[in-house]
C-alpha cells in the first residue's frame, strides 16, 4: 500500500465518481481504477459500491475513509510542522547565561525572540560563569550563551552589545579612599575580594590581569560568585577589589568608594556567543533580530 493508493482512494470518496476523482488527480481513470482494485485486493474487502453513474461507498470504505482523512491531516501537519522548524518557527533554543554580563541582555533577548517567534521554546541555562558557558558551548549543550567578552576559541563566533571600563573599590573608610587618585600598584600589599579563581568567572581573570599588569598577585581572602556580596565585603573593609564600572550604578549600597584606573583601564564587554558550526534554525533567526539597546531619550 502507498501514498498514491490512498490519495486516489479519498479522491473517489470525496468526488463519488471515478471521472471527477481522476481530473482531481491529473490522471486517466483506468489508473486510477487500477489502483483502487489494487488497494481493495490488498486489504481484502470492497470499498465502493459502482453503478453506472455514481459510486457509494460500503460500511468498509466510510470506516477507511474516516482512518484515512485522519491520517492525512496528520500528514500534513506532519509536512507543515518540518518546514515550520526548517523555518526556525518551532523548535528549542537553548540559552546559556552568567548573572552580570546577562543583567540587561537577557530580558531584551527573550522579549525581542519571543515576540517574533512564541512558538518556539526557550530552554535558559544559568547563571553560570563564562568558561563554563564556552564549554557548554563546545560541547553543543548551548545554542547561544549570553556572557563576557572575548571568548578566545577559534569555533566560536560573538557580538558585543556593551562595554564597560573596570575602576578600583575601595572602603569609604579606606585611608586611600580620600585621595584624588590611587594607582592599583599602590594596593599591591591590600588584602582584595573576588570571584572565585579558577571556575571560569571572566571578572577574576580580569582582576588578576589587571594586577599582573601592574607588578604583583593580588591576595585574595574573600572569594563569592555574586556582586552584591563582593560590594558589601568591600564595604566592611574586608578588602579592595577590581570590577566594572557598571557596579557603581547597578549596586545601590553605601561605604564604597570607586576609583578611576585612567585612561588604559582595561574593559569588559557583554555579549553573545555561539558556535560557528551550530545548525539550529531558531539561532540564525535570533542572530538576525535587532538586539542592541536603544540610545535614551533626551531629557
């Protein structure tokens, strides 16, 4: 039994008449006949009734017809829903986030896929710290990660959404937090907080670069994975830090002073990144939607 066997089957069903079934179909009748007596020999019961100028179905064939019909809507909902995720209409996007780098990102990626795309399902992963996203990554357990920027691996392609310049934290109490200016050389004997070393949280590298660049490893005693935790140990006098500038507005919580590193700061970025070899149709309609935040309106 084939698909042609059945579409002629519902053609003469639906027409009651073999002429009218093979006109449907682009076809002779006597084919069409054929396949008919070919389809009743193979399921061993007659389907219509013929008489000279209509054709009835029998209790067999309006049974059939009803199995039939069913299984062609399936089958059509079956063709529509593969050329629907070819289309990246439907499907699973698998987002892959860290906390900081994601705090305004996140929300404008789900709301702007979503919007032109709700059938789609999001599975999103996180926070997580970046180097484990680049591994999720890698590892094609992500579609897309939202994280700190750059990703030094040549399968994986980005696109930076913002930027921001690290700056020096210190206790309001701090004897150095009066001055003008402090230069990070001038910590190098400070006890710092951080992110955890080693785990692949971008920002500590970032610190421990940073410090590297001027002279010396920073003595880390107090490590967490959140910013709210880093600023309120950095406010107790625990000890200094280097984080991004972007803390300063995003952290409402007194006791902290910031300090300028100059003009050769150095600078973190926030954006995505996916794998250049990633099929997911759902992805290159994300990379296609327009994401960047929109500049303020002037007050």
């Amino acid at each position: 039994m084939e698909l042609r066997h059945l579409r002629g089957f519902l053609a003469v069903a639906q027409e009651r008449s073999f002429t009218r079934a093979a006109q449907r179909l682009h076809m002779a009748q006597p084919p069409l006949s054929q396949r008919i007596r070919e389809l009743e020999d193979e399921l061993g019961v007659k389907l219509f009734e013929r008489c000279t100028r209509s054709v009835h179905l029998t209790q067999a064939g309006e049974t059939f017809l009803e199995r039939v019909q069913s299984l062609f809507l399936q089958l059509d909902q079956a063709v529509e829903a593969c050329r629907q995720a070819e289309r990246g209409e439907i499907g699973v996007l698998r987002i892959g986030y860290t906390g900081r780098a994601s705090h305004q990102l996140l929300p404008r990626v789900v709301l702007g896929f979503r919007q032109h795309y709700p059938d789609v399902q999001l599975d999103i992963q996180g926070p997580h710290p970046t180097g484990l996203l680049r591994s999720r990554l890698l590892d094609g357990q992500l579609d897309v990660a939202l994280c700190f920027l750059p990703l030094h691996d040549a399968q994986i392609d980005t696109r930076s959404f913002a930027s921001s310049a690290f700056v020096l934290a210190l206790a309001a109490s701090h004897p150095m937090a009066g001055l003008p200016s402090v230069a990070l050389a001038d910590l190098a004997q400070e006890p710092f907080v951080g992110y955890p070393s080693n785990q692949g949280f971008h920002l500590r590298d970032a610190m421990d670069a940073a410090c590297s660049a001027a002279g010396f490893t920073p003595h880390v005693v107090h490590e967490s994975e959140t910013s709210q935790v880093l600023i309120c140990h950095i406010a107790a006098g625990t000890g200094v830090s280097v984080i991004p500038r972007e803390l300063q507005e995003m952290e409402h919580l007194g006791g902290v002073v910031f300090k300028s590193l100059g003009a050769n700061a150095p600078q973190v970025e926030h954006g995505m990144a996916w794998l250049k070899s990633n099929r997911n149709p759902a992805l290159r309609n994300l990379l296609a939607l327009e994401l960047s935040p929109k500049p303020s309106a002037p007050k």
